[in-house]
C-alpha cells in the first residue's frame, strides 16, 4: 500500500475497497506464544461475555466499520491432514455459519465463493494441501459475531509447512490468500467462483503424531520385550520442545509429521521416561517424556543407533554417554 502506491493493483484496490485491518488482538498472547491474554482468556472465546478488553475492542471496531467482508487468520494445530491422506494441511478454509442450523444465506454464499478463489490460488504454491475447517458453530467465536450481524465471514487457519518452524512461506501464503480475495472482491470475481470449490475440499481430518517409531521391539526392564510402535507428541510442536509418549502398540494407518523406521532395533527407555507406578514394576505409558535409546541387541551394551530425547531423535556419536540405568 504504502511501499508500491504506484502499483495498478494497489490502485485499483484503493479505489475499489476500504480496508481495515488489525494486524495484532492479542500481543500479550503473541508475546508468551499461547492463546490466552494477560487475563488467562482466550479473546477468541469470549464474543459473547466481552470479559477482555481486545475483544471489546475489536466489537466497537467492528460497529463502526460495518464491514462487509470479515477475514479471521489464525495459527491451527500443525498435526492436522487433509481428510485421512499423508499430506498435512498448510491453510484451512472456513465460511464462517450465521447459526447452529449451518444455514446459508447471501452473504454465507459469497464467504464460500471466496474461499473457493482463495483455494485456487493457494494450491498453485502449495498443492494439495489446503482443507476445509471443520463446520462447526461456535457462539463464542468472532467470525461467527460477524456473520451473524450479516457480514460474509471467512476463517483462514495456517497449519504446517516442512522446515519452516517460524511459519514464514505459510506467512506468504496467507498474504497470497488475502490478496487474491480482495482483488476478486474489487472484480466483482467473488460471485463467479463455483460453489463446487468449497464444498469438494477435504475437511482437516483428526491430529496426527509429531513422530511414530515404527516396528521396534520395547525393552523394559522386568518385562518380555515386545514390539511396538510408539507415538509422539510435543508440547510445543514448532519448537520441538516437550516430546512425551501419545501412543503406544499397533499405529498402522496412524499418521505422523515425521516417522523413522525402527525394524530390527531395540528400544531401550531411559529411566526417566518410564513410570514408576504404584507397588509396581516400572512402564512405559502414554504420557511418559519420550526419552529412549534405539540399539542393535537387547542388551544394554548393545550398539546404540539413534537416541531420542524428549521426541527429538540424535544420531548416536561416539562421544555421546548411553543414558545411566
């Protein structure tokens, strides 16, 4: 806007549209990584109790402005995949609904349009990977305030993106996103899209594990070995910080972020990772931070092969000390 006021594109926009925009709701959020504010209260739960101040804000903002489009962009969770297929989802798409009965109207019409022309710009970058946001209707919700004061109401999540840990191509992607609907706003284009576009995506299926180790055999101690495949999940998934054990047992068909091949080797759990339980012998159990050395043999002073270390898998060196047991 300000950098290229020259640029046809930005003219016609200009021209064409008037743009609000809220570049940041919640900087104190942003600013701890999570969703809740100074308060402990996820603003984007609370359009209807307006307890925290950024979304009274943003209401006021809203009455003023009486927009006739309204776009969320949010971060979603990073496991998410495209309906039950290997890719994981870069950007889901929503048109926000009005009420609980999933009713359209005019303006519910033209969000899904829109997000048919957003899907086809986004997938020339990032194929197959775009998906619809689960229809559901939350009171709570701003997108759903909006559509409900009769704006057309458009949710854009940014999911994951391989190697890119500070989200900066799903950065590109969302501008990409924005742009291409306000350029088919002020072309009147958003009316042409098919129908089709939206409702033939592929709804973000159920989270997937950050890492599976497959087929190994589990040894722990005062136990039978056994095989097992084993899922993990972060607590801070980007970051890779916080890995503990989501799964345990037979994981086929079971996806994952990452997955490494563990046929024929041992799993050996560090001490830590293990529950001690109550009177009993120590387990390895869901929950348990995802600490383990992967070796050739049984034995303890087998050869050691990778070392995971709260989910985040090292290849053994030589100057490495095995975990003490």
């Amino acid at each position: 806007w300000r950098r290229e006021p020259d640029d046809p594109r930005v003219a016609k926009l200009r021209e064409a549209l008037t743009i609000v925009a809220v570049p940041m709701l919640n900087p104190d959020g942003a600013e701890r990584f999570r969703r809740p504010n100074a308060q402990g209260i996820d603003p984007n739960q609370d359009a209807r109790a307006w307890v925290t101040p950024e979304m009274r804000a943003l209401r006021d903002l809203y009455q003023r402005v009486r927009p006739e489009f309204a776009f969320g962009l949010h971060d979603q969770n990073v496991r998410k995949r495209v309906g039950e297929s290997d890719r994981l989802t870069a950007m889901a798409l929503l048109a926000v609904p009005f009420s609980k009965e999933m009713e359209d109207n005019e303006a519910r019409v033209r969000s899904k349009r829109l997000c048919g022309v957003i899907r086809q710009a986004v997938e020339a970058l990032a194929g197959e990977r775009v998906a619809r946001f689960p229809e559901e209707y939350n009171v709570k919700g701003m997108g759903e305030y909006a559509a409900r004061a009769g704006a057309s109401s458009i949710l854009i999540e940014s999911g994951f993106w391989p190697d890119d840990p500070q989200k900066q191509f799903l950065r590109r992607l969302s501008f990409v996103a924005i742009l291409t609907a306000l350029e088919a706003i002020a072309d009147g284009r958003d009316d042409e899209s098919p129908l089709e576009l939206y409702d033939s995506m592929e709804e973000n299926d159920t989270a997937v594990h950050d890492l599976v180790i497959r087929g190994g055999v589990v040894v722990v101690p005062g136990l039978e070995p056994y095989r097992a495949d084993i899922g993990i999940d972060f607590d801070a998934p980007l970051d890779l910080r916080g890995g503990k054990i989501g799964a345990l047992g037979d994981l086929t068909g079971t996806g994952a972020r990452e997955t490494l091949d563990a046929n024929d080797l041992y799993l050996h759990p560090d001490p830590q990772a293990l529950d001690p339980g109550e009177g009993s012998e120590p387990t390895l159990s869901d929950g348990c931070p995802a600490s383990l050395t992967l070796r050739d043999g049984l034995a303890v002073s087998s050869k050691a092969i990778y070392h995971v270390e709260d989910g985040v898998v090292r290849e053994w060196l030589t100057d490495v000390e095995a975990p003490a047991r």
